[in-house]
C-alpha cells in the first residue's frame, strides 16, 4: 500500500495539475475529490464473497492482522452482497473513530483515571489493535471504503465507477464522492470542505484528489512513494481564541516538568479543548503567556492542542 504526497495550497494543487497534464499529454481527463478521513488505512481481503482479512498499512507492505477485531465493525461487511462478484477481492479504506463515540470513549476513561486518547485517530488505533475483540467491538468504530486492491475481475474504466461498485457490493463509500471536471473545480472542492469540515461527525484532515481514468493511472505510474494521479490536499491546522485559567506544571514519567495551559472550554475541530501544551519553560516566556491572557490555540494533525500566539 502506497502513500499519498501531500500539498498545501492552491498553488501546488495547480503545479500537481501540471505534471498530470505534462504526463497525459493532454487536457483530456478529470478527478475524483474525496474526504481525507483521519484514521487508519486497512486492506480488507474478501474471498468468493466472504472477508477472509483484515490488515493495517504497517510500513506499506507488513502490516498487522486485524481480522478479529475488523469484523465486529458494524460497516464492514462480513459477506458482500450484489452480482459478478470477483473471486478475490481486496478494498483499502480507513477505519475510524467518530468525533462523538471520542469524546464518550475519552470521558469514561477519565472518570476511570485512564490516560485519555490524543485525538481521534489515535483512539481508533488503540482500539482496532485491542487484543480482546469484545472490547473493540465496544468502541463502535467506523468504516469508508475510498480504493480496490487486489482483485481478479472488477473490470471498470475509471474510479469513480470502482467506487460505484464498491457500493453495490454493500461497502460503505463517503457520500461527499465528487467528480470535477478540471483543477479550478477541485480547488473550490477543497476550499468548501476547509469551511465546512468542522459539520462533519467524523475528523478529517484534507482532501485527496486522484485522477479518474484508470488507463490514466496506468500512464502516470508511481514513484517509490505514492502514485503520480493521486495528491492530497492537506487543511491547514484549526485554530481558535481561548482564556487562560490557569498555568499547571506536569510531571511526566521520567520526572520532565512541563507547563500546561488550563484553559477557559472551547470547541475546536471537533472536540472540546480544556488544557494545551505548552512544552518548556523557554517556550513559556517565548510566548509571555500569563493566566488571564487571551491566546490562539491549534491542532495540528496527531499533536495536543497547543498555544501558538
Ligand atoms: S487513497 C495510493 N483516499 O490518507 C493512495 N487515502 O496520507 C492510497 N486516507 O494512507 C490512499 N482518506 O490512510 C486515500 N479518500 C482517501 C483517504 C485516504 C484517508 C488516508 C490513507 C492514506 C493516508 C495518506
């Protein structure tokens, strides 16, 4: 399993654009936008039907058996369903946790003096790699099937159709799926979900625009890395304004102290925010935080909230 490269703004989703049009020789060709769900990739393994397993990316090409656990996921289906099913058939797509299930998961574990999960992502690693499937089963994680892998007889022209198929096989497939017919249209894709991804029930961390046309896919290859039709389009890290209540000093396992910015409750994507890091003493009197302040806060990918300005 590859990955994907990453862009960060208009700009390099034009240049990306670019070297497509370069590679294509020609104008002829259009894109598929989808939702970057922020999980875990799994490749799930169906055989005449039935899902035989379930695997973590790992590296790309070991990842971790999963099976057990990935069937007490509700949207996985253990047997698909629909006509001219291949023999073998393999679908990648993200296992996950929503926002919602997170913010109980993280309450209960708090009032059980568990260490609370980072964010999201973090808690729907935690629980797929449970070692007793009964408890992953209660952590009501989720499913979005975005790419085929390996499969004997799927037999579509292009992605957009594959996803198609994916559905009628019962797989769940994101339902904000678009198809743009050139890159000023996935731009404004992209800048619309910017706005609105903060609506969803699940987190997301960008886009990723993949080119339509499977003989496309063919012509413009992979580097060691990541496909050449495939980009991602990463968002820029939320932000919002806070009041500092209080400055606690952390010790951590190895005895580090480490301040800790109490913070008036705000929301910010997608989970109520109380406390950011602060990371050092130089870092405190960096930023001349004082309680009573009014500060930025972010979250960046996987990374506690912090205080930025
Ligand atoms: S396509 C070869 N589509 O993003 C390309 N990936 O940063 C295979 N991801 O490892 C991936 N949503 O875990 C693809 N709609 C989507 C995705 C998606 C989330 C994850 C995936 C991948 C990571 C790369």
């Amino acid at each position: 399993m590859l990955s994907i490269d990453n862009t960060y703004n208009a700009d390099e989703l034009c240049a990306f654009d670019k070297r497509v049009e370069k590679a294509l020789g020609q104008k002829g060709y259009d894109y598929v936008v989808e939702l970057k769900i922020d999980g875990l990739a799994v490749n799930l393994r169906y055989e005449n039907g039935l899902l035989v397993s379930a695997a973590t990316r790992g590296n790309g090409s070991v990842g971790e058996d999963v099976t057990a656990n990935a069937k007490t996921i509700k949207s996985i289906p253990l047997r698909l369903l629909g006509e001219n099913l291949p023999e073998i058939f393999e679908v990648r797509g993200e296992i996950y946790m929503p926002v919602k299930v997170f913010s109980q998961l993280n309450q209960i574990r708090e009032k059980d003096g568990k260490p609370k999960f980072a964010n999201p992502r973090n808690a729907a690693a935690g629980s797929l790699k449970l070692l007793d499937a009964r408890e992953t089963a209660k952590r009501k994680l989720s499913f979005f099937a975005y790419g085929v892998g390996e499969n004997s007889s799927l037999a579509t022209d292009s992605h957009y159709e594959s996803l198609q198929r994916l559905k009628s096989f019962s797989l769940p497939v994101n339902p904000h799926t678009t198809n743009a017919a050139n890159i000023d249209e996935v731009i404004s894709i992209c800048m619309g979900w910017e706005q609105r991804r903060a609506g969803l029930d699940y987190e997301i961390d960008g886009m990723v625009i993949k080119v339509n046309s499977l003989a496309q896919h063919d012509i413009l290859g992979a580097t060691g890395r990541a496909p050449r039709w495939c980009i991602s389009y990463k968002f820029p890290a939320e932000q919002c304004e806070t009041v500092v209540e209080n400055i606690a000093i952390q010790v951590g396992k190895t005895g580090a102290l480490t301040p800790v910015a109490e913070l008036a409750a705000v929301q910010l994507a997608g989970t109520t925010v109380r406390r950011a890091s602060l990371h050092n003493f130089e870092e405190l009197d960096r930023l001349g935080v004082c309680v009573g302040d009014t500060v930025v806060i972010e979250k960046a990918g996987e990374i506690i909230p912090q205080v930025v300005k």
